[in-house]
C-alpha cells in the first residue's frame, strides 16, 4: 500500500534524520517527501510511503517523537493501483 502522511514538526536541524530512522525501521519505504517552512516557524513534511504493513505501526511512531507535534495519514492506495496505472 501506499500511504500519505502529513507530519507537523519543530523546525531543528536533526528531526528529518529522526523521521527518515523511524520510516526505515518500521519497514517503510519512502517515495516522495516535501518539506515546507510554516509562518510560525515550524516545519511541514509531506511525506508518502509504501509498504504491506499497518500505516499505523509508522504513524504511531512518528507521533511519539519528541519534535513531531502533528501525525496524520491522509490516505492508502494499494500497490496493484499504483502498478496499473
């Protein structure tokens, strides 16, 4: 499947690393990610994923890191859809 979410953080220097740690060790593999500067000087990451496991074993992680202040999940494609076009 793949998975959209979108991911509000504290704007400092090692909270990209910490994100892209807790992807790869949940067994996700990311497949495009957009970052973002908000007004108030925190930072948006767009970020989609793909992997046959629960997006929940991903989000629940993300939302317990110290800098995340927002985890959502957005939406799931199956793979075969995004195969076939």
């Amino acid at each position: 499947m793949m998975h959209a979410l979108e991911i509000t953080v504290q704007h400092c220097p090692e909270v990209l690393e910490r994100l892209l740690r807790v992807t790869r060790h949940r067994g996700f593999t990311v497949t495009q990610m957009q970052v973002r500067i908000n007004d108030d000087a925190s930072m948006a990451v767009d970020l989609w994923v793909e992997a046959e496991r629960a997006i929940e074993l991903l989000s629940t992680q993300l939302d317990k890191l110290i800098d995340v202040t927002h985890c959502k999940v957005l939406s799931a494609i199956p793979l075969n859809k995004v195969a076939n076009g």
